[in-house]
C-alpha cells in the first residue's frame, strides 16, 4: 500500500514538473519576442526623430543613427519605398513582423537589410527629402 501511494505521489510530481518546464518555455520565448520588438521600434524611433530633424534643419543638416536590424530579418521586405522605413523579421513562433513608419517626405538612398548594428548617416536634401547611407 505505502509502495503504491509513493508511485502515485511521484507521478504527480513528475506531471507538475512537466507543465511547469512547458510553461517556462513559453515565457521565455515571449520575452525574447518582446525584447525583440523592443529593439527595432527603439531602431525606429531614433531613425525617425534624426530623419524629421534632418528634414526640418534643411541643407546642409546631417545627422547619424543607430539601427538593430533582428536576427531572422526579412531582407526583401526590409528597407526603403518612398515615405515609408520598414523592417521585417520572423519571430519565434514563425510568424512575420512588420515594423515601420510614414513620413511626409521621401527617402533617397540605401538602408541595411541584412541582420547586425548599422551607423546610417541622414541627411537634408532640401524639399526633396531625407538622403540615407551607411557608413
């Protein structure tokens, strides 16, 4: 009988280790996705408020930005298209993540679509917009 009752005893233990390691999983792989998703807007939003300074200050303004580009970045839907900036990547779970921001001006020039830390040099091109390169 005492035999019995230790086997049950460590079958629910061995269940409550199981679920607790599925969950632990879970989380961890959120909270990468998270910090992720933290770093790219911060890319954004740095490269956003250089670019509206740039645009605004007019020639012969220049300005550099930091970007994070992820780890399984999207290098075809990475980039620049006009007024838009867009990065692109898959997170953990497969799915695609679009990030990216309108301006009220074009871009001319190249952006980084390959993962890593980039200096991108902005600069005015008067009413034409915004000249992008990487240093």
């Amino acid at each position: 009988m005492k035999g019995q009752v230790g086997v049950e005893y460590l079958m629910i233990l061995s269940f409550l280790l199981l679920m607790t390691s599925i969950f632990a999983k879970y989380y961890s792989d959120v909270s990468i996705s998270n910090g992720v998703d933290v770093v790219v807007r911060a890319s954004l939003d740095n490269f956003e408020k250089a670019a509206d300074n740039v645009f605004v200050m007019g020639v012969p303004a220049v300005r550099f930005v930091r970007i994070n580009l992820p780890e399984k970045v999207i290098a075809l839907r990475t980039g620049l298209n006009g007024s838009v900036v867009q990065i692109s990547y898959y997170d953990n779970q497969g799915g695609v993540v679009d990030a990216f921001r309108n301006f009220n001006y074009n871009f001319s020039g190249s952006f980084p679509n390959v993962t890593g830390n980039y200096e991108i040099v902005l600069y005015s091109l008067g009413f034409n917009g915004v000249g992008v390169n990487m240093t």
